[in-house]
C-alpha cells in the first residue's frame, strides 16, 4: 500500500547534520514535528495528573486541555513533511524524565502506601535515574547499553512491587472487584453475577444507586470486560491481582522502546511511562489501563512488522490475534484502535478482522452464555449509569464548578467523532494511527462525565508510543552509549 513518506533523512541539509557532532549520542538528526509535539502533550498530560492525584483542579484542567490540544495537533501535523531537530525531542523527554525522578523522589509514590514498608524504593529511584542519566555518556561501554534498558525496566517493577508490599489493601473499588471477581472465577461462580462490598459506603455519590442493593452495601455487576478477569486470575492467586498490572506496565514499555527499534529516543519515551509522577499510583489503585496500553501497542507493534516484512498467514494471523485480545480488554478499545485498521493491507484486512472477532468472542461468549442479562449489565449497562463526577478533570466539572448545569454525554462522543473525522485517513501509517487513537481517546476524556489519572495515563502512553514510532525509522538502535550503523 502506497504511503506519503515525510523521511527527509536523504536531503542535503540532513546530510550536513550527520557531520555535525551529536548533543545527544544516538538522537536523529531530523524528525517528524508530530514527534515533538506528541512528546510535549505527553508531559502536558503526566503533569496535569500530578496536581491533585489526576482530580478536577483549575491548574490540572488547564495542563490535561494543553495536552489533548498537543496530541490533536500531533495527529494532524503528522500527515505534514515539516520536521524538527531529533535532539530537541530527545532533550524534552529528558527533561520530562529527569523531572518525574524529582517528583518521585520528593513524594510518596501512593495515598495509601506505609512510608515504613517502602524500604529501599529511593536508592533504587537513585539507581534508576543514573542508568537513565547514562543514556548522555558519550564513551559508555558496549556492555552498559546492551542491559541498560532492560535493567531500567526491572528496578522501575521493582519500585512497583514495593509500593504494592506497602499499601496491601487500597480503599479503592478497582481493586476490591478485581481481586474478588478473580477469586470468584476460580471458585467456579460468575463474577458478573455476584455482589461486590461497596468500600464508599451507603450513599456514596461515586456510584449511581441504581448499581447499588437497597441498602447500599453492595455493588450489583462487575463493569470490566472478561479479559480482565482472565488475567487477574493468576495474579489472584499470588495474593494480589495488581501483579497483573505491574507486569503490563513493564510490557508496554518494551513495546514503546520495540515501536522504535531502539532509537534513543524511543527508550526514552518508554522511560517516561515508567517512571512519570503517578506510574505508581497507577498500580496502588489497580487501575486496568496498563493491560489495554499493552496490548493496544503489541498491536500495533504486530501491524508494524505486517508492513516491513512479508504479509503470510502468521503476519496477518498475528495482527488478529493481538487485535482480538486488545478490543477484549476494555470497551472503548474498538475506537482507539479503529485508525490501526487502516494501516493494514486491504487484501488482508477481512481477514485479520475475521480472527480478532474470533478471539473476542472466544474470551466473551462463554460469559454472555452463563448470564447474559448479567454480562450486558456489567459491560454496557453499568458504564451508562455511573455518574457525573464533579471531581473529574474534564470541562464538565469545570462547569458545574463555576456554576453552570451538568451536561449530558453525548457532546462529549461528537467532539471525539470529530476529532476521529479529521486526524483519520484512508492511509495511515503505525505511528499516525497511535497518534490519532491518542487524540481522540484525550478529547472523548476531557469532555466526558468521568475523567481521571488512568484515562490520561492511557492517553500519555499512546503519545509516547507515536513519537518512538515515528523515530522507528529516522535512528539507529542505541549500543555502547553511540548509535549503531544502520
């Protein structure tokens, strides 16, 4: 399939580029301006959720509309052949890095964790913002870049495993009704057909009544999709299901760095993931968004490679396969990942399509089956009837903040559509895709009833995804500190 190409690496003005000395050892000399753009929003949103744990705040609200701007504006400049300077990029995920080691290392990592029970989680942050800090060691050995990153992402879980040992029981339900949903799947019961304590208590205003038994105790319906539960269950039976999303978190950076080829910039977009100021509070909370992003990029990732190389059976059995399981983790997965359908050849299209429904109804019809008016409630029915949040960080709030009514939601999916008619096109490439998921996901977010640190976490992954994707092709692989030969 014929794509425009914005590569200028073959232009004179490149070429003397090549002859300059690097800055940044291993940065490219050009990239897309899509990259540096996707790079700010990225910080834009890691920011907006540092201020008051990803809640409505005025300053919050002002960072997450920069960000989504940022990420809008990604999608459309990078149908652009404009470029900027590899080591700007470079230099401003460095900065969003280097910042959120300040931030981790002045702040607990969680609401909930025991200062006591952290035990050496800041010489490791130390450990981990030196090997980062190498990534500039012009003369590093050959041996410090090959485990470098590898070693990154081992001390990051690390820290996360010790946040979980420090706060064993987070008053937060994402946590309560995986862990029980989980073990009620292994009991042989129907997770979605059993009631959940509801930590809040009696009439909270966090959960619509209608979701609630008459006395408020308990909640009715377990509103994630069965994936979900599936991969909680071995989790589950380690003593906690967040081990699930720690390794998620671990997963999607290899893939952002993967997305790359190992660019410099790339490992950097995937340092940011890992270490940005509520990577850990991500996981205290539970929250699933880590297992979509993962999954989401190892599609990608799989459509990728269906590009660059052959397109037989196992490229194209592939890309179903981790399609299926990314639309399986969470319902609004067929959206986001809607502009990857167009990078695909369309000879091979009906095909992968074929098999990522197969997949998706392998993991789901087994549970419509048992109790289908239970399954539908849970899925579909429960996102309808949550509530508008006053303390969510969108416009909405904002609104309501200063007076005005609650809006509806659907204001909220014709934003998001629109967004989706103008970022999307008939010819997409991986990295112009994840930007466009990434714009369309941040304006659905920002105008919605609901917005919180996970949905502009999910967000900021997909945008760091873009710019490693869109520095796949402009940089070599990192080893020993320099750039290897292409």
């Amino acid at each position: 399939m014929p794509r425009a190409s914005t590569d200028v690496s073959h232009s004179p003005a490149a070429a003397q580029s090549r002859e300059e000395p690097a800055l940044i050892p291993g940065a490219p000399d050009r990239l897309p301006a899509a990259a540096l753009i996707a790079a700010l929003g990225s910080m834009m949103f890691a920011g907006a959720i540092t201020v008051l744990w990803g809640m409505f705040d005025p300053l919050a609200l002002a960072l997450a509309t920069a960000g989504t701007v940022a990420a809008l504006a990604s999608a459309l400049v990078a149908r652009s052949h404009v470029s900027v300077s590899g080591k700007l990029v470079a230099a401003l995920l460095a900065l969003g890095v280097a910042l959120s080691f300040v931030h981790d290392a002045l702040y607990l990592p969680g609401v909930n964790v025991d200062p006591a029970a952290l035990g050496a989680f800041r010489p490791i942050l130390f450990f981990v913002a030196c090997l980062v800090a190498s990534l500039a060691w012009r003369g590093a050995p050959r041996w410090l870049g090959i485990v470098r990153f590898g070693a990154v992402v081992l001390a990051a879980s690390f820290l996360g495993a010790l946040v979980i040992h420090a706060s064993p029981s987070p008053a937060m339900d994402v946590w309560t009704m995986q862990q029980q949903g989980a073990n009620a799947l292994v009991g042989g019961y129907d997770p979605y057909a059993i009631a959940y304590p509801n930590v809040y208590g009696p009439g909270t205003p966090y959960i619509s009544p209608e979701l609630l038994t008459p006395d408020g105790r308990y909640v009715l319906g377990f509103p994630y999709m069965p994936l979900i539960l599936l991969l909680d269950v071995p989790s589950a039976w380690l003593g906690d299901v967040r081990w699930t999303m720690l390794v998620a978190v671990a997963v999607a950076a290899v893939l952002i760095r993967s997305l790359g080829r190992g660019a410099l910039v790339a490992e950097l977009a995937a340092c940011l993931l890992l270490v940005q100021p509520q990577a850990f509070f991500l996981l205290e909370m539970a929250w699933t968004e880590p297992v979509a992003l993962a999954l989401a990029l190892a599609a990608a990732l799989a459509a990728a490679r269906s590009v660059r190389g052959a397109a037989g059976w196992r490229s194209w059995g592939t890309s179903g396969l981790l399609l299926g399981l990314a639309i399986s983790s969470k319902q609004y997965m067929v959206l986001v990942l809607a502009p990857l359908l167009l990078v695909y050849a369309r000879r091979h299209l009906v095909r992968i399509l074929a098999v990522a429904a197969a997949v998706a109804a392998v993991i789901a019809v087994p549970f419509l089956v048992a109790d289908p008016a239970a399954f539908l409630h849970g899925v579909l029915k429960f996102q309808v009837l949550q509530p508008f949040r006053p303390d969510a960080l969108s416009w909405p709030a904002a609104i309501v903040a200063l007076g005005g009514p609650v809006l509806p939601s659907w204001p909220a999916f014709v934003l998001a559509g629109a967004t989706f008619a103008v970022t999307v096109r008939r010819e997409l490439t991986v990295a112009r895709a994840l930007l466009a998921g990434g714009a369309f996901w941040a304006v659905l977010v920002i105008f919605n009833k609901q917005a919180f640190l996970n949905y502009y976490w999910f967000a900021l992954g997909l945008l760091a995804a873009g710019v490693a994707a869109l520095a796949a092709d402009r940089a070599a692989p990192l080893v020993g500190g320099t750039p290897a030969e292409p």
